[in-house]
C-alpha cells in the first residue's frame, strides 16, 4: 500500500517521531518513535550489530535482539536492517527462531524521496 513518510527529530533529543500517512486509507495512518542511544550502541532496546557505508554510499545498519514472534510467541532472534541515503530509507524485519537456521522475511517498508525534499 502506498504511504508517506514524515521524521521529526524531538528537539534536543535522540529520539525521532515516524508517522506514515497513507493517502488512499487515513484510517491505517500511524504514528512511532525510535530513541538511538547517546553512544550509537542501540536503537530502541536493539543492539547495534553492524554498520557500514554501502558500494552506492547508502548506509546500512543491522540490530537484532532476543525476543518472541509468531503465532505461536516462539523464541527468536529478532534482526531489524535500516538502509538510509539521500534518497531512499527502508526498514527490513527479519526473524531466526531458535533451533533453526533458516530467517524468514517478515516485513519490508521502503521509502523514496521524490522532488528534491
């Protein structure tokens, strides 16, 4: 589904506020937010695994932390990718349950940036 999306920064703060507007459906609009700690170590509750400039000068960043996910709330590793650039800024969900070796894919939300802004 189609949506916008509009970061604001709480002033003086490491926090920043997401709020995706979907055009077609305002019912589904939605508001987050998301701390990255002072040093850089975590965002949210998430520990920041990897970072590091992309062949295309993009920036990725990888956390993962221990939680529960699915149906059946099973242990799991629960690794989120953020993929941020000039023009584009993508969040990917990924989830490993314990026992196994295989991720599944659980979510992918990709923005572009269009007209200059």
């Amino acid at each position: 589904m189609p949506a916008d999306l509009a970061i604001q920064r709480i002033q003086r703060t490491n926090t920043f506020i997401f709020s995706n507007i979907y055009p077609k459906e305002p019912a589904a609009n939605a508001t987050d937010t998301m701390t990255i700690s002072t040093e850089g170590t975590y965002i949210d509750k998430e520990f920041v695994k990897t970072r590091h400039t992309l062949a295309n000068g993009n920036i990725e960043i990888i956390t993962e932390k221990s939680g529960k996910d699915g149906n059946d709330n099973k242990q799991a590793t629960i690794r989120h990718t953020y993929t941020l650039g000039k023009t584009i800024f993508s969040i990917r969900k990924d989830v490993q349950f314990v026992g196994e070796t295989n991720w599944i894919n659980r979510h992918l939300y990709s923005y572009n940036r269009k007209y200059g802004r």
